[in-house]
C-alpha cells in the first residue's frame, strides 16, 4: 500500500490541482459548441489521470518498479521526486524540479496557455462580427488553440510521463487534428474563396518560415 509518506495517496492535491488547470484552461478556452465540449473534455480526461499519478497512485511506477529497480538501483522509486522519470533515468543529479525536462516543460506549458489564451479574444471578436477570425496569432495559425493544448500536454509528457497519459497523447493529437479538419469544412461552407486564401496564406499547425502573399480581390 503506498502512503502519503512515500509522497503519495494525496488525492485532495491530485483534485486540487487538476480543478485548478482545468478552470485556468476553461477561462481562457470557454467552449461553446459540442466540439469544443469534446475537445476540452478529452484535455480533462489528461489532466484528470495525469494529477491521479503524480499525487494518488503511481500506477506506472508500480507497474514497472521491478525493472526501474533492476535498471536503476539505489532510487526509492516509490518517492514523490522519482516520479520525474525523464530527470531520474537520465542521471540528472540535481532537484528534479530544477532539471532540463521539468524547465523544458514549463516553457511549453506556458507557452501552449499563452497561445490558448491570446486566440480566444480574436476568435471571439471575430465570431461576434460574423467575420473569419484573421488577425493575431490566425494570422500565423489557422488553429492556435489545438496547437496550444498539443503544447500543454507534451510539457506535462516531460514532466511527469505516465503510462495511460502516453497512451492518450496520440489519440488527442488525433482526435485535434481531425475537429480542425472538421471545423475547415464548416468554415470553407460558409465563407467560401475567402477561406480559401486564407487557408493558402496560414498553415494549420506549424507556422511557416515564409509568409504567402495575399491573394488580390
């Protein structure tokens, strides 16, 4: 049975934590359709089992305590800091908390709620005026919110991986990927040529290196 001595079975934290992520990223996110509902609830889901490991039960570290013990002795596995599995497997000697995976995933989770947080304000704008949301960061993205959660949980990867989070991350990418192609239908029905240019001009995830002219009207 693992304790809170051993740095688990602090669910009040694992819930605390999770609320607190889950309610940053619904001020900024604020879904509205049932694709947003299934986008932000799939993100939940992470969070949900991310926060379970760290702080609940280390699943993962239980699963594969007889190997990590066998390829890594002399780490007490079962301590809070080794869940940091990227720092403890590559022999950092410093904190965890201090390492290159931890700052590492700091930069992308800050980064991936920055890019959450600045498109909302655009899209919203744009969505009262009846308009194709352009200017911002779509003008360098056509999905800057999916790519901002992408990031969110990849940083949280290298932070603290576990078993089932790896094992949903590809599904995520997937299930992203397939509402932005679903969310181009609908725009592409709507706005036309407009759309048309646009999606020419601003890749969908990755920003490129060169800007595309604007097509002349």
């Amino acid at each position: 049975m693992i304790t809170s001595s051993s740095g688990y079975g602090l669910w009040f934290f694992a819930i605390v934590n999770a609320a607190i992520f889950i309610l940053f990223a619904f001020s900024f996110f604020k879904p509205q359709t049932p694709r947003d509902w299934r986008s932000f609830g799939a993100f939940s889901a992470f969070l949900v089992a991310l926060f379970s490991e760290m702080y609940g039960f280390p699943l993962t570290i239980y699963l594969m305590s007889g190997w990590l013990q066998t390829r890594y002795p002399g780490i007490d596995w079962f301590s809070h800091d080794a869940g940091h599995l990227p720092e403890m497997m590559f022999g950092w000697q410093a904190s965890p908390h201090f390492g290159p995976f931890h700052i590492l995933s700091f930069v992308l989770i800050g980064g991936g709620f920055w890019l959450i947080s600045a498109a909302w304000p655009v899209l919203y704008e744009a969505q009262r005026k009846g308009k194709l949301a352009t200017n911002g960061l779509y003008a360098k993205l056509r999905h800057p919110q999916y790519v901002g959660f992408v990031l969110v949980l990849t940083g949280f990867l290298f932070q603290w991986p576990t078993l089932l989070t790896l094992a949903m991350y590809p599904f995520l990418i997937w299930m992203y990927a397939r509402l932005a192609r679903a969310e181009e239908r609908e725009t592409r029905a709507r706005f036309g040529p407009v759309f048309d240019d646009y999606a020419r001009r601003v890749p969908a995830f990755f920003p490129a290196l060169k800007s595309v002219p604007q097509q002349a009207n």
